[in-house]
C-alpha cells in the first residue's frame, strides 16, 4: 500500500514541478522520467485525478494467446499427479499428445495456478561429487535395493524388496521383486539381468550391504562381469540407481493401490517397459532409453 502511494506522490511532484517551472523537459531531465511517461500520467490526471495515477495491472493485449483449457487441464494434472517439472511436462505433451508449448509457457500456468513451487517437504538433495556418465551400454551397471512397505487385505503389514539394476550410459532398467532381502535372491537378479539386457555386461556396482557379499561377489566374477563396491556412507557414488527409485516412488508407487503380489509384479514391469521405451528422461533431452540405445549401438 505505502509503494502506491509513494509512486503517485512520486508522478504528482513531477507534474507540479513542470508546472511550476514551465518547462516539461527540464522537469523530465530534473526527475528523470521520460516525455511519454510524462504527458501519460499529466492526461491520466486531467481526466481521472489522483486515482488516475495510481499504477494498475496490464491487461494481456491478446487474451486469444492464452493457453487453451484443455492443454491447461494436461498441464495441472501431470503436475499434480507426478510432480513433474516445466521441461519435463512439455516432453509428455509432445510424445503423447502432440502438444508444443515452451517451458516458459509451462510455468506461467503453473504460477497461475499456485503450482510454480512443489509441495512443501520436497527433498532437494545438494550433489557433492562430480558427476559423470559412461559412454558404452553394459559398461557399467549400478544395482541397489528399493525397501516397500504395504498394507495387505488382512490390514498386515507387507514387506517387499526391489532389486533394480540401471545401464550407466543409457538409464536401461531392469526392476523385481522379492519377498526376502538375500544373497540367494541378488545373485537370481544378476542372472535376470545378463539375460535380459541386450549388451555385454563388463562391471557390476553396488553398495555393501548384506546381499553383496562373498557368494554374490564370486557369482558375479564367475560370470566374467567385475563386481566393484563402492565407498561405504555414500549412496551417491550409485547415484543413478538411487535417484531412479525416487523416480519410481513419485511416478509409480505413490499411484499404486496394493492388492497382492501378482498384481504387484505385474504392475512393476508394466512400469518397466514403460520407463525404458516410453517415458522422456531428462539425461537426454526427452529420448527414452531404449531410444539413447538405438543410437549408441
């Protein structure tokens, strides 16, 4: 309120000023304000009074340049269902919907609409190591342990684990299921893996836990695929594995209602295909994984 006033106590010391002295252009050069913006605010004065001045919002020229409805509808939704950014949502309207709008465009509907910042609570991680990524496919293969917790029909809890394993060079996955968290089940996945990924494996990663050790390890070795651990405390050295669980917990797990286990597996690799032949990735500008393949093959 005070900066209202003072810009309309500003506008009539200028006026009065040239009035005074007779002579519009010294009175600009005195103030340092424009002839235009002069004669604007001495006609608005004339006309409308004090009120005249004050400074009031701009009206779009165009309102027809607004965004349409229905794209503003695709746009809210994949924002407040997924989360998902400005970039992010403008490479879902293009791949699904044939939709093009700037991610500057993006933004003004989320701000208008009290989107612009995600909901409090959001972890923003600060990256303290320097990233990095491998050029060839299977030459390094990140594997981790996704821990779930779900509420089974008899109200009970459920435990399950998901073993994932990314391509460092083209973010290919490979995600299942377990009921138990052991070596037994680490060395089925690693197996899983090798025949399922359509490139040679050279280096397995993983952190140090309990489902890594000495009969995964010597599997892993046996099979001609060097297994490197990687430095205690510090998940970011896997960073890539890491950060597609997060991925699969805001785009995946967060819409899943659970029902049993068959459901629950066959959901995961639905989401699987999805994730490696269909849905855009921001390493590589919007390209799915399967897409980064094709070219690096």
């Amino acid at each position: 309120m005070h900066k209202f006033r003072r810009d309309v106590d500003h506008k009539l010391r200028v006026l009065e000023h040239a009035d005074k002295i007779g002579d519009v252009g010294k009175a600009c050069r005195y103030f340092g304000v424009g002839r235009a913006s002069f004669y604007r605010w001495r006609t608005a004065y004339r006309q409308h009074g004090m009120a005249g001045l004050e400074n009031r919002k701009t009206a779009p020229k165009n309102p027809a340049n607004r965004t349409a409805p229905e794209i503003v509808e695709k746009v809210l939704h994949l924002r407040k269902t997924y989360r998902l950014g400005p970039i992010r949502i403008v490479w879902y309207l293009a791949r699904y919907h044939a939709i093009t709008i700037s991610d500057a465009g993006v933004y003004r509907v989320l701000r208008r609409n009290g989107l612009s910042r995600l909901p409090g609570g959001t972890r923003v991680r600060k990256i303290h190591t320097q990233r990095y990524q491998k050029q060839v496919p299977g030459h390094q293969i990140q594997v981790d342990v996704k821990f779930l917790k779900f509420e089974g029909k008899d109200g009970k809890l459920v435990k399950r684990y998901q073993y994932t394993a990314i391509d460092d060079a083209t973010r290919i996955r490979a995600l299942k299921i377990y009921d138990r968290h052991n070596q037994s089940n680490a060395i089925d996945f690693i197996n899983t893996i090798v025949d399922k990924f359509p490139f040679r494996i050279r280096e397995v990663r993983t952190d140090n836990g309990h489902e890594f050790q000495a009969q995964f390890h010597w599997h892993v070795e046996d099979l001609g695929i060097r297994h490197a651990y990687i430095k205690p405390a510090s998940p970011q050295l896997n960073g890539k594995v890491e950060r597609s669980h997060r991925t699969d917990e805001q785009e995946f797990y967060q819409l899943l209602t659970y029902t049993d286990d068959v459901d629950l597996r066959a959901r995961l690799s639905e989401w699987e295909q999805f994730y490696n032949l269909s849905r855009p990735h921001g390493a590589f500008n919007g390209k799915a994984p399967y897409e980064v393949l094709r070219e690096r093959l």
